[in-house]
C-alpha cells in the first residue's frame, strides 16, 4: 500500500520473474515437440482455424510440460511475498489506526502461536534495504495461515499454467507451418511462447500479489478488523474500478463480485484495513460508542473493528479463511463444496483461452455472433453454491462437482434462418476437432427456457456449455425472465408463489416463435423450475490467463 511496500514488492517481483521465466524455458524440449508433431503428418489445411485448434488439442494431449522446477520457483516466492504481506499489513494497520510514526519503531514483526503478526501501532518499516532474506524460506515450513492453501494449491495454478502453454504452443506450430518457417525458427517460437518475459513478469505480478493479499489479510483477521476496503492502484484497471473505495466486511464480496484481489491477470489492487480513527488517544478511552461515532467520517462510520478488541492470542477460526459468518456455507459440506468449486473454477479458467479462440474462429467462421463473453466462466460462487445445493440430494462434494459441465459457457446467436443451419456446421467443426457433443434442444412448448444447448467434452475431457440463440432468444433469457429467475431464486421452489413465478417465465418463453427445422434436432428437453441455475450464475467475472 506504501509507496515504499510497492516498490519492495516490484523489486521481489522482477527478481522472481527472470526464474519463472527460465522455469518455463525449461519446461519443454521444444525441438522434439515440433518433430513429433511432424511424425503424426499433420493434414495439410487451408483452414488455420482447424490447424489451430488441431495442433492445441494435440499438445493438449501428447506434450508432458515439466513444471517441477515452476512449482519450486512458485513456492518459494509464494513465501517471500508472503512475509513481505505480513510487514505491509502491520505497516497499513498502524497508517491507519493513525499513531504516527515512533522512533524506536520495529520492523521485524512479533508474530503470535500461529505466526500471524500481532498488531503493533507503532510498527514502521524502511522498505528500501528489506529483502525477505530466510524468513520467506522458514515461512514455507511453518505455514502460516492462507500461506498453506496457497502451496496447496500450487498444482492446480500450474495445470492452469500447462493448459495455457499447451494453447500457446499449439498456436505457434500451427502458424509457423502455416508460413513455412524451418524446424529451427518454429522451435525458438514454441520456446518463446511459452516463456516471453512479459508472460514471466505477468505470472510474477499476478502471484506475487495473490500471495501477499492472502498474508494482508491473515494478518487483519488476527487482529480483529473486521472491514476491508479496495484499493484501486492502477488508473488503467477497467475491471476492478467499480470496487475503488468499497468497504466490505472480511470475506464478503465487493461489487465486482470477487472476496479478495488479484482478479485479473496483472491487478496490482489492494485492500487495507478499516481501522478506527485514534487520533488524540488520551481522551479516547472516555469517550462513548455515540461521541466516538459523531467523530468519524462517512467511511469511517463503517468502522466495525474497535482497538478494545484487540487480543493478539486469539486463535484462528479453524473452519476457514475470512468465513463471513453467516451464510449456509458453514458445516463441512459448504467447506468442501468450496474447495471442489475452486479446483472445478481453476480449471476452467486455465482452459479458457484456449476455448475462448477456438469458438470466436467457430462462430466467425459460420455467420454467428460470440455474445456475453463476459460470462464465459461461472464463478466460484455460483459453482460453489451449485455443489452445496446438490449435496442436499445425497450425494458428495465431489460426485456433485464431477456432473458440472457448464463451468466454461459460451453462446452463440444467429438469425432465425440460419440457425438450424449454423447450429449444425458448428457442432461438426467441433466433431471434427476432436469433441463429442450432445444437442439438447430446449425450443419445446412447456419450456421455461427457449434455446439450444451443446453439451461439448473436449479431447482431454473437460466438459464446456455451448448456447444457440436467436437474438430475442437470448434477450427473453438475460432481461425479460433473468429479474423474474432472481426472485425464484430467493424462495422455496415448491411454494405456490415460486411456482406462479416459472409459470410467468414459461409463459414469456411461449411468446418466442421458434426458428425453422427445429423440430426434428437434438435431444428434446424441457426447461424446468428446477434446472433454472442452469441458465444463470454466471455474474460477470474476470477474464484472462497465465
Ligand atoms: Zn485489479
């Protein structure tokens, strides 16, 4: 959040890109890639769109990156800025609780039992000369709070790092043969591709900043705030403007959606805590909960944490990180229903881009339009909330998180006229590239959802939601009959109200005339009330990969 913090953290940050970078240089033999890609005689094609996706399903499926040396890079780095999370923590809390700086300041945090810092006002650091020397390597070892999820999670962040390099490299083969170039120059490009030093100083940034988010806000809860606010501190970040300023209680979300930065590939926001004014101390203590309030300021009425409170000892909630304490996410399901949505979101996110070029190239090329991108990825929420809500029918976390298949959702949209036609010449590149697809055609009378939905499973298996929609199709969807699903949403599907709600959404569908020889394609099926958070949850998220 200081100045000094951030230039502390950009020095760590440079440092650990030019590892990443030579990690990711050495994670394929790049030479032999292109030779065994040439031994399968790839068809010779005019159609680069096919060439691409060919070559990217191909490396999917046959190139084995080595990412050992990444994962140990990843980790350590992890621990550096980590630590370095935890001064910056203790630096924003005593900015904020406004004691000024102290001459005998301390810049080595006293951490409690748990190795969270315990809140000190007059912690003050000289960010300069600070290097996390060893302290970034013992935090590995004592794994203090979000810092063991992190390394727990370093597998799943390095398939998201696989997948996309496997997206980047199929791309480079293909367009290299594509123009001729000499085995040499197409290895050096595959080489290059996987390992730019922007891609390197992207990966640095982004989980850099993941690892000392999670370190700022470890040390916040420890300490009782309760409040957090964004911080905004790139002028150019589009996505997370709407949050610049937000004060949220710890855990819930901000406007974007999202709990916590980073959101985005490069987000460099912040959060600092919301911390109560204490200027002119001594006569703090006498005065009362409604003096104290009529001192502060708008945002400062927002203040929940309170220095009284302050018990560096207490212990940490054991039942997770930054829990909100309400919700219905609290018991052991809503835990693991979490965790699986995370691994399920991770991945979807990593095979995104991928998926993303193929189908802006599928629907260019068939006279469509790629609409709501935005909503390419369900959110973490929404898949959460989908695996808790299906483990009231009895089943586990894990069997319910294994039948999503529309973590990934694209739509296409089309004139009534071509729509059967587009529809079908879609679902047969996708056939050809590898993909086994299932038509579920929803345009049946009774239905309160109109449209048709491709079920696809790529050559490595994920499972990805494809729409067709006619323009009104798609509108009836997002703004006649999405407010109406909103109110659905909040009450018992078997009450009479909930009921009369589907019915009005069932009957708006009615309106919409169905585009010609529809009749006889895919499998008929009709959209329920139940199956209403198919078609929704997907709020609008970040974008962007590693
Ligand atoms: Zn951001």
């Amino acid at each position: 959040m200081s100045k000094g913090s951030r230039v502390a953290s950009a020095r760590v940050a440079a440092k650990s890109a030019v590892k990443i970078r030579a990690a990711l240089a050495a994670s394929i033999d790049a030479r032999r890639v292109y030779t065994q890609y040439m031994d399968t005689n790839p068809p010779v094609t005019k159609d680069q769109v096919l060439a691409r996706a060919r070559a990217r399903a191909w490396a999917m499926k046959n190139v084995n990156l080595d990412l050992a040396t990444y994962k140990k890079v990843l980790a350590r780095y992890y621990g550096d800025m980590y630590v370095l999370g935890q001064r910056e923590a203790l630096e924003n809390m005593a900015d904020r609780a406004q004691k000024g700086p102290v001459a005998t300041a301390n810049s080595k945090p006293k951490l409690n039992p748990q190795g969270l810092p315990i809140f000190d006002p007059s912690f003050t650091i000289n960010w300069d000369a600070w290097t996390p020397g060893n302290e970034g390597a013992a935090a590995l070892l004592s794994k203090p709070g979000g810092l063991k999820d992190l390394l727990g999670e370093i597998d799943i962040q390095a398939r998201g790092i696989a997948d996309y390099s496997h997206d980047l490299l199929g791309t480079a083969l293909a367009d290299g043969i594509a123009r001729g170039d000499t085995p040499v120059t197409i290895a050096n490009a595959i080489r290059d591709s996987l390992s730019s030093p922007e891609r390197a100083l992207t990966i640095a940034i982004t989980e850099g900043q993941r690892a000392k988010i999670s370190a700022n806000l470890d040390s916040y809860q420890a300490n009782n705030v309760e409040q957090i606010q964004w911080t905004v501190n790139d002028p150019q970040d589009a996505d997370c403007l709407d949050n610049d300023g937000e004060i949220v209680n710890l855990g819930d979300e901000f406007p974007s959606g999202n709990t916590q930065p980073p959101v985005h590939p490069n987000c460099q926001c912040d959060v600092i805590p919301v911390m109560p004014d204490l200027s002119g101390t001594p006569e703090y203590a006498d005065l009362t909960d409604e003096e104290i309030a009529a001192r502060l300021d708008d945002s400062e009425m927002a203040v929940v944490a309170d220095l009284a409170k302050y018990n560096p000892d207490q212990a940490r909630d054991e039942r997770g990180r930054f829990s909100s304490g309400g919700g219905g996410l609290e018991d052991k399901h809503g835990a693991e229903a979490a965790s699986h949505a995370q691994t399920l979101y991770s991945h979807a996110k990593g095979i995104e881009p991928l998926l993303t070029q193929n189908m802006r190239d599928l629907a260019d090329k068939h006279g469509t339009k790629l609409e709501g991108l935005d909503f390419r990825l369900k959110t973490q929420e929404s898949l959460t909330s989908k695996i808790a809500l299906g483990v009231k029918d009895g089943k586990t976390p894990a069997e319910v998180a294994r039948t999503i298949s529309d973590a990934n959702r694209y739509t296409m949209v089309t004139d009534p006229a071509n729509y059967r036609a587009a529809a079908e010449a879609v679902q047969k590149d996708l056939q050809n590239q590898g993909y086994d697809v299932r038509v579920k055609n929803y345009w049946q009378e009774g239905s309160n959802y109109k449209g048709v939905n491709m079920a696809l499973t790529d050559p490595s298996g994920n499972r990805i939601e494809l729409q067709f929609h006619t323009a009104e199709s798609l509108a009836m969807k997002e703004e006649t009959n999405h407010p109406i699903y909103k109110e659905y949403q909040k009450m018992d599907e078997t009450t009479p109200e909930a009921q009369a709600l589907n019915a009005q959404m069932v009957a708006n569908s009615a309106t919409l005339s169905t585009p010609p020889g529809l009749t006889n394609y895919g499998e008929p099926k009709i959209g329920k009330a139940v199956d209403l958070s198919d078609f929704y949850g997907y709020d609008r998220r970040e974008g962007g990969n590693l």
